[in-house]
C-alpha cells in the first residue's frame, strides 16, 4: 500500500476510506450484539465516522457510543450509588417487577453496585479482539483492489516497480 501510495494517493485514500468503513460498520455490529440491554437505548446508540486527512496521508475509523453510561458499562465501575430511576425501569424490563417490587430489586442493586461495583461488558473490547481475523481479511483485500486498480491504470495486469515490467 505504501508503494502504491506514492504513484496514486488519491486512489489509495479511497480505498482505505471504503475499507475503512466496513471495518467499523461492522465493529459497530458486534459492539451492539456484545451490548447489554433492557429498553435497547443502549444497543442502538453505537455510531460510526471515517475521517480522510489527506495532508497527513491518513484514514481514521472510529466506533462509538455517546450515551453517558456506555463507558462505564464497557469498563465497570467502582463501587459507587447509581441512581435508582434507572434501576427501577431495569428491573421492570429484566425482572418483570413492578411497583414496590421493583423499588425493593432495584434499592438491593443499588447497594451491592454501592459495595462491590459493576462489572464491565467489555462489548467494543471483545468486538475489536474477536474480529481481527475479519479486519486483517478487509485489509488484505483492500491491498489487492489497489494493485488491480494500479495495474489497470498502467494498462495490464503488473505493477511496475522501477523499470522492469
């Protein structure tokens, strides 16, 4: 890819924007199936952006989630007291309670989250190390779209590389 940058940067940027967007719509994919969820809010908030800088010759991928307790679900927490609204509609949803039952399963929550914390999901972590494979896979053809679209342009099937055809 490097070669192939010097002698067609424009067509190398490209090709890596578009594969760079497949890797995240599909890291994005695996983060929300790895996702918690009671309501879906969640899951459904995972989003996507492919920056092409061409003054730094770079294609940045990234895959969010812009919900405030995204990260603390992904990493855990520490012991701490979350608020108990929140518990309250979990409890709803996953445990099917309702009323002062509901209160009573989400108050009892709330304190061991209080005394032991959270664990953590790790649904992005497990999405990027589960799909390597898959994104070395995209690279790879990546690189071969690049050769075949450079030797179409040096009007045959080889890339010249410095004299010999």
């Amino acid at each position: 890819i490097s070669a192939a940058f010097a002698r067609a940067p424009e067509m190398v940027l490209d090709e890596l924007e578009t594969t760079m967007g497949n890797i995240t719509a599909y890291l994005a994919r695996e983060s929300a199936e790895n996702t918690p969820t009671a309501a879906g809010t969640l899951r459904s908030g995972w989003i996507t952006r492919v920056d092409v800088i061409a003054q730094l010759d770079a294609v940045y991928g990234r895959v969010t989630n812009p919900l405030s307790y995204a990260l603390p679900v992904e990493l855990g927490t520490k012991p701490h007291f979350p608020p108990l609204a929140p518990l309250i509609n979990w409890a709803e949803q996953k445990l099917h309670l309702y009323g002062p039952d509901a209160e009573a399963a989400a108050r009892g929550i709330q304190r061991k989250i209080g005394r032991f914390g959270s664990p953590g999901y790790g649904m992005a972590h497990f999405a990027l190390a589960d799909g390597r494979s898959t994104i070395a896979a995209e690279f790879a053809e990546c690189a071969q779209r690049i050769k075949a679209r450079l030797g179409a342009a040096d009007g045959g099937g080889t890339v010249n590389r410095g004299g010999a055809a």
